[in-house]
C-alpha cells in the first residue's frame, strides 16, 4: 500500500516542478527580443495601396477597416507599414472613452516604443474626411507630431477635424465589436481613472496588466488580400 505522505510530497514536487517551469517559459517570453524591423521606423517607408482593408483581431471581437490613402497619405502610408512589421501584437486600447473614442498604439514592450516615439510624420491636408463613428485616424500632440498612437471614433467627432485630426480610413465590418471595448477607466489619468501614458512608455503592458485588468487588446492586425 502507498504511503499516503510520500504520495503527497510527490504530488507537492511536481506542482512545484510545473510551476517553476512556466515560470522559465514565462521568462523566457519576456526575454524575446523585438525584431530587426520594429527596432528600425527609418526602414518602414513603403507606400501603401490607394485602398486597402486591414483586419483587427481583439479581445472584445474582430472587425476590419478600409482604408483610402487619398483621405490622409502620410497616415495612410504609415498605418500600412506598421502592420507589416507585425507592430499591433498584443497592442492595449488604454483609452477608452463612451460617446467619444478608443485609443491605442503603444506598444507593449518599452524598447519599442522609444524608438517610435520619435519617428514622428507630418500631417496630412484636413478636409478628405470628417471625424465621424467608425473612422480611424492618427493622435496628435500638436503640429506634426503623429507616431504611432490611434483612435477610433465611437461617436461623431467632427469638432477635431480642424484640430490635426485626420480620418485616413473607416471600420467596414464588425463595428459591433469596435463599441463592445472596455471602457469602464475612462479618461487617463490625472484627469480620469485610466492609465498614465508616460507609464505605459516606460513599463509597457506589464503596467497595464497589472493595474487595469479590463483592458481590451488588439491581438494581431493583417492586410486583408483581395
């Protein structure tokens, strides 16, 4: 008959056996470096069809966004080679706000986003487009200040058109997935309840997931093929 105790201690060990070892899998997740290609926006100059459709993969569902270069062509130009480079990987929509929109763009991994916080792009012409529900359009800090953060309009947001704010494409399917985003933090802080950006810059989503478990994620975005 097994001794109930050696049976116990084996069982303890290879818990504890199993969880150092997803512990090692999980260091060795962190350790993966970025590739050459994220690590390099000077390379990232292609430029982009006249239209073309990209597809979102999230946590709150999938939708999928046409873009028209002619709206915004730097813009445009930009998006496109971001999601070449494979850059939206587990990308967090850190700020959410009912009525208004979802931003997102910084990346997860800090060595990254350093490295594209300063590839900023000239504006783009205002007037192809207007601010409304569903457009997609780059986020702005002042004058040709664009890099890689975005928002999609929940609601009509015509007031930013004049403000550098420029539509370069629209959610075409699955704008039911796009209002199902989280948006229970609201505003970032120190406004509002949600994430502080300079944090997101310095800690990337290790911040995120720990402080603001709700988030919803970009998981992968593909070029649709004709």
């Amino acid at each position: 008959m097994l001794d109930r105790k050696l049976v116990v201690i084996a069982g303890v060990s290879l818990g504890l056996a199993g969880s150092l070892f997803a512990k090692e899998e999980a260091k060795e997740e962190s350790k993966k470096e970025p590739s050459a290609a994220l690590m390099d926006p000077s390379k990232a100059t292609e430029e982009a069809p006249a239209k073309f459709k990209a597809k979102f993969a999230t946590t709150a569902g999938d939708f999928t966004i046409e873009v028209t270069r002619e709206w915004a062509p730097t813009g445009a130009d930009r998006f496109y080679n971001l999601v070449k480079i494979g850059y939206f990987e587990d990308i967090a929509i850190f700020r959410a706000i009912d009525g208004f929109m979802g931003q997102f763009g910084i990346h997860g991994d800090p060595k990254v986003s350093a490295v594209w916080r300063r590839a900023k792009i000239k504006d783009d012409a205002q007037g192809k487009a207007s601010n409304a529900p569903g457009t997609i359009t780059f986020a702005t800090a002042g004058p040709n200040t664009r890099t890689t953060q975005l928002f999609i309009n929940f609601g009509d947001n015509k007031f930013l058109d004049n403000q550098g704010f420029t539509p370069f494409g629209k959610v075409v399917e699955g704008m039911d997935s796009v209002n199902k985003i989280y948006k229970g933090y609201g505003e970032g802080a120190p406004r509002g309840k949600g994430p502080r950006q300079d944090l997101i810059q310095s800690q990337g989503n290790a911040y995120l997931k720990k402080d603001f478990p709700k988030l919803d994620y970009i998981k992968s975005v593909t070029l649709v093929k004709d």
